[in-house]
C-alpha cells in the first residue's frame, strides 16, 4: 500500500496578514530582514509591520536601524494599488486633541498650511505613519537639518526660517485654528474621523479625477484620447437631399436643417420647392423622443404683440379657439415652425378657401357662419379681439414662445398631464415596449 501524499497547507489569508494594531495581538509580530544601512554601507535590521487602519486600507510599516552608526529611518507604503480618483483631506485643527489624529501620508502627498504659506511638496519625504503633530515635528526637524551650516555661513535666510520654525512650533499649542490640507494624487493618504463612522464636521474629503501631469508623475501610463471623427455641426449647415415633388412627381430637392428653439428642444425644418410646378411645402419635425407627459399649453391674446410669438406646432398637436367654438383636430395642417399670427392665417385660409364649405354647393347658413368665423379671426390677428388660443399635445413636442423667459408668464399657462389609453394609442405607444423585447424574442429565434 502506498501512503498518500501529505496536503500541502493552504496560504494563509490576506486577512489574517492585515490585522489592526492592538498590544494584545501577540501574534502579530514584525517581519525582521537583515539589509544595507545606506549611512555606513553596514548591515542593519529592517523590520516590517503588515496591518490596516480601521476605516481606511491595509498598509506596510517599515523601520530600519543600524547598530553600527545608530542611523535609523522608518516609512510606509501602501499595500493596495493607485486608487481610481485622487483625494484631497482639508482638516480644521480647533483644539489640542486634533493634534493627536493618526495621518497616513504617502509619497506622493502634497501638505499645505494655508495660514502660514507653508507647502511640503509632493515625493519630498517619504511615506509616513504619524499624527498631525508628528507632521508638523517632521516639518520642524527637515527645516532645523542645515541650519547649523547656514548659521555658519551667516546666510540671510538662516533667520528668516527660525522664525519661520517659531511659527510652526506655535501650531502645536492650537492657540488658534488652522487649516491641514494633505492632497495626495494616487488616494492613499489618509487622515482619521475620531467619530467614524459619524461625520466629522472639522474634516472635508474630496475625491477628485486626475489630471494627465499627475498621472505621469505617478509612473501612470496615460492612456492617449481617441481620436473621435470630426463631427458635422448640422446646426449651421442646411442638408439637401433629392425627392419627387407630391404634385406632379417630378424631381426636386428638400431642404433640412436642425434648429435649437430657446427654452425648449431642437427641431427639424424641412421645406421641399419644386421648380417644375412651383409647388411649395414646409414641415417640422421634432428632433427628440415623445416626452413622459403630455403638453397643454393656453394663452390669452390680450395684446397685438402676442401676435409675433414664435409657435411649434407638431403633428400630434391639436388647437382650440374656445370664443370661436373652433377646434383643429390633429395632424391637420401638419407640423409648423412659426409665429401665432401665421397659424391663424393658415387657419383662416384652410377655412376659407375650402370649396365644401364656401362652394357653390353650400347651404347660405352655412356660408354666413363661416364669414363670420373669418370676421372674428381677423379681429383676433389685428389684436381687436381678445381670446383663449389653446395648444394640446399629447406628445409634448409643441411649443409656444414665453416673452417673459426664463420668468413665468402672465397670460400663459402650461400644464403637464398624463396620457389617456386612447391617446397612447393614437400615438402607438401601447404596443410599443423599449425594454425587455430581447427576451420576448429569444423563443422566436
């Protein structure tokens, strides 16, 4: 019989590798590695400590000493990749306890003191786990190194940086408040929310997108933006494509354009002119979706001027004189991009020129009512008249010019409402399903 094969154990999870430092964990023990003291080219002791910050990400601690000079040097990386974004912490140091906050400084952190002009700038130092006060002893003892040589060298600038040392020593005391700013390009600085995880409302996190210097100054390989293709902008060029005239069905050209309309959407003019005939149209097309809601839009003609207000009416867009007891059903006349006094005109003429109604075929009632109806259209174009012009739009893709813009105006009312079934399927909205038909399509094929 041949024994099995011992299992190899299994490595040992990354949680158990990150654990929070506690006294009491005694197995969390630092790793001891023999390397090169850079001071007196000896062999030293560096040690390294894997463990997580509560509320924040796993880091490695580093600290190195030598026995033969008694050079020493600690900091810390991060043990996680270059975050997406990079963040910036602004910390309003108010009393002595904000001194005592942890800090995870990296080496790609810039830290600024706005109140005393101060600036460490980004992979000066190294990466460092300390305290807010730790920070600023740092900065203290960087400044203090050569000051014994300027001093010596009677530099001018000597006493200008002791003073300079007063003032940051001065911080510790919080004597008054001051402003800790630590911006850190790759997101993996850090500073501590005692009340975590409450807000804290002396600490402001920002997340920010990188620009393209900070990303080559983090060894990033920026991805170079894709050429996109010159887009056309339709919005000043007229389009002409060949049609047949709807008349005498000879070849013809139709115009297009899209046009933005202020305060509301773009649309699309089309105007078709046949040099054959000389037949002449013209039509509007909205160039977005049909909205949630629909339109009803009502304004009361009080004033010649509201004759030169610019008008969209679609093809789902029925009209309503309620003082003329006239109603212009929808699709009628088509879709028209133009003032109120040339809608009514328009109106006017459909009534008016129409041989059914003005024929000789007409009954002589008939025709006194429809002169009438023309009477008054007239008064209401020459602004003698005052009435109720009303707009409804199921689709929500007409409009009506507020002179007022962007204020409310007086003697416009828009209101907004919910389809009726019927009118769902007037438009072929019922049976139309924008999500999920790939499933439904799925036993077809």
């Amino acid at each position: 019989a041949v024994a099995p094969s011992p299992v190899p154990a299994p490595p040992p999870a990354p949680s158990h590798l990150f654990r929070p430092i506690s006294a009491d964990d005694e197995e969390q023990q630092p790793t001891e590695i023999e390397s090169l003291c850079m001071n007196c080219y000896r062999n030293g002791m560096t040690r390294l400590l894997l463990t997580k910050i509560p509320f924040f990400r796993e880091i490695i601690v580093s600290s190195f000493s030598c026995e033969h000079c008694g050079w020493n040097n600690t900091e810390i990386q991060s043990a996680g990749r270059i975050q997406d974004q990079g963040v910036r912490y602004t910390l309003t140091v108010r009393a002595p306890e904000d001194m005592n906050r942890e800090v995870v400084k990296t080496d790609s952190a810039t830290t600024r003191i706005p109140e005393l002009d101060f600036e460490i700038p980004a992979f000066s130092q190294k990466g460092a786990l300390t305290t807010v006060e730790g920070l600023i002893t740092r900065a203290v003892s960087g400044l203090e190194q050569d000051q014994p040589a300027r001093r010596a060298n009677k530099d001018a600038t000597a006493e200008r940086i002791d003073e300079f040392i007063v003032k940051l020593k001065e911080l510790k005391q919080v004597t008054s408040p001051f402003t800790l700013i630590i911006d850190d390009p790759s997101g993996n600085s850090f500073v501590e929310n005692p009340h975590a995880p409450q807000k804290d409302d002396a600490l402001v996190i920002t997340h920010y997108s990188r620009t393209r210097q900070q990303e080559e100054m983090l060894g990033l390989q920026a991805e170079a933006p894709a050429e996109k293709p010159e887009e056309e902008d339709l919005r000043n060029e007229v389009l002409q494509f060949n049609t047949n005239c709807p008349e005498c069905n000879a070849p013809a050209q139709t115009n297009m354009k899209l046009v933005q309309i202020p305060h509301f959407k773009e649309v699309i003019i089309m105007a078709t002119n046949c040099e054959n005939c000389g037949h002449r149209t013209n039509e509007v097309k909205s160039g977005g979706a049909v909205e949630a809601l629909g339109t009803r839009i009502t304004l009361h003609i009080t004033d010649p001027s509201d004759m030169t207000r610019d008008l969209l009416k679609s093809e789902t867009c029925s009209v309503e004189i309620p003082e003329l007891e006239f109603e212009l059903g929808m699709a009628v006349l088509g879709g028209k991009f133009t003032t109120l006094e040339g809608l009514l005109k328009d109106i006017r003429e459909l009534v008016t020129k129409n041989p059914f109604t003005l024929g000789d075929s007409s009954s002589p009632g008939q025709t006194e009512k429809l002169q009438e109806f023309s009477q008054k259209m007239d008064q209401i174009i020459e602004g003698n008249m005052k009435a109720h012009f009303i707009m409804d739009d199921p689709a929500g893709n007409s409009y009506l010019q507020n002179v007022y813009a962007p204020e409310d105006d007086p003697e416009m009312k828009v209101e907004r409402y919910k389809r009726t079934f019927d009118q769902n399927e007037e438009l072929g909205l019922n049976d139309m399903k924008t999500e999920g038909y790939e499933a439904g399509l799925a036993p077809q094929r």
